[in-house]
C-alpha cells in the first residue's frame, strides 16, 4: 500500500477499515489524518484515530478521505456490497483505494481455513481478481490501475497465535515450529520452480484511482515467516541481506521484525 501512502500529502485524510490497530505505521504518510475503524476494540493498547464501527454503517459524512486502505478486511466483512458503497460513499473524487485479499482457491487459503475452521473468518471466498475488481469499480465507481500477484510465508502458523493449546490440526505442519513454517514455505517456493504451479501464492494487491507513481508489479517471493512482510528478492541482495547456508540454502535477516528466512530468487514463482 505504500504507491499510496507515499503520495498523500500533507493534511489529508486515510481510513484504513477493518484494521483493529492499524495496517500501517504514521510515519508512512507524515502530516496525513489515519483514521482505524473496526467492530472490535483493541485490548493491547490505546490506537490513536481509532473509530469503533461497522463498515457498512460508516458513520463518516461524504467524500471525506483521500485514500481508503482495506488490507485483509475484505474477506472478514459481513455485507461486503454495503461496506463497498460505504468506501465509493466516504471516498472523494479522485481519491484512492487500496485492496488486499487472499485468493480462496489457492493452497495457503485452503490450509489457512483448514487449521482455523470457524475461526478463520474468511467469509467471503474470492477467487478472480478480475470479478472482485470489476464489482469494486461498479459499486464505488473508482478505477483499477494496478493488480499485482501476492505470495505466503504461511506466517498464520506460528503457535503464538493458538495459546497455549494447540489444536491437532497444526500438528501435520510442524505444530507452530518456526523452522517448519519455514521449510514448508521454502518447499511450496521450490515446488512453483519446479512444476510452475501456485504452492506459494496467496492472493492479489489492487490499486484504484490516480496512484501518482507507477506499481511495481513484479512478484516478490521473499515473505518473512515471522511478520509476513515481503521484499523483493533484488533489494534483499542489494543490501547485502543474503547470506549463504550448508553451500546450498542461501537465508535473510527480515529487516523489520529480525526473523531468519529461506532466501528464493523472485522468478522461483509465477506471475
């Protein structure tokens, strides 16, 4: 979402709907008013332009932000075609909108509800990224410029999202172990390599209205299984990231959150 983020200046407004306490950090867009809504209250910590609120019911008036973020809320919301007219509704002329979903017909979407069952909260299946666009662009009225294709770290399995009892469903995938996690994102990588298949994807990025910057739209298949950012593989290089294991495994520090990650150059995967 940065293509946005970057290019909202100073004393503009941004929803990030379905956030709890936020998709993204203020200092991406300095002098810029974020306003978090979702139906639940964070617990953690107090959230600084926080609004407690369905996204079907926004109780903002018209045409009020610039930008509206919606990273993996879409597939939560309950009534999507009423939270989509609220976003065409809250959003002004020639402002922007950023959408993430994960793709429920790939692999990393099947385990994912599979280990979370009822609490997965992936109610709304996407499958084409052209028809959710398309329904996107006919609700809100705003434009697709650019989809580019995102890619798992299956980061959702870490234990620490299950407590202290885990449920047997976790057990075939290494019981939250971090090396498993990373192994199995390393074979998934591998396995596209090899037969050109999607093992390793996960869903779309999709970007409306004037970015003011042209998106990048090469796959990144470097995703940190620690906190699920992703890089693309020649910046990780660049910066002398890339550290080479056992003469055939080459790893990265994640520079966000430190985690260890198997290193894949970005052609390992599809488009």
């Amino acid at each position: 979402m940065d293509e946005i983020l970057r290019n909202l200046g100073a004393g503009t407004r941004v929803l990030d709907l379905g956030s709890l306490t936020g998709s993204f950090l203020s200092d991406c867009c300095p002098g810029t008013l974020a306003v978090r809504v979702d139906l639940e209250q964070p617990v953690s910590c107090s959230c600084d332009g926080f609004v407690r609120a369905d996204a079907a019911r926004l109780p903002f008036r018209d045409r009020c932000f610039d930008a509206v973020i919606a990273n993996h809320s879409l597939e939560h919301i309950q009534g999507l075609p009423a939270a989509l007219a609220e976003i065409g509704r809250v959003v002004s002329p020639g402002g922007n909108l950023f959408v993430a979903v994960p793709d429920a017909s790939t692999f990393s979407d099947c385990l994912f509800r599979w280990i979370y069952r009822d609490d997965s909260g992936h109610i709304n299946p996407f499958t084409s990224a052209d028809a959710l666009a398309s329904d996107i662009t006919r609700i809100t009225g705003l434009r697709l410029t650019a989809r580019r294709a995102l890619y798992s770290s299956f980061e959702y399995l870490n234990r620490y999202y299950f407590g202290a009892r885990t449920s047997w469903r976790l057990r075939p995938v290494g019981n939250g172990n971090r090396r498993c996690i990373m192994a199995l994102s390393y074979a998934a990588r591998l396995f596209d390599r090899i037969f050109h298949t999607r093992a390793s994807a996960y869903g779309w990025a999709l970007y409306f209205g004037d970015i003011g910057e042209k998106v990048e739209l090469a796959p990144w298949s470097n995703v940190c299984v620690g906190c699920g950012c992703g890089y693309p593989a020649p910046w990780l290089s660049a910066n002398n990231l890339v550290r080479r294991n056992l003469f055939v495994f080459r790893s990265y520090l994640c520079p966000r959150c430190n985690s260890c990650n198997f290193f894949t150059p970005d052609d390992w995967v599809a488009a």
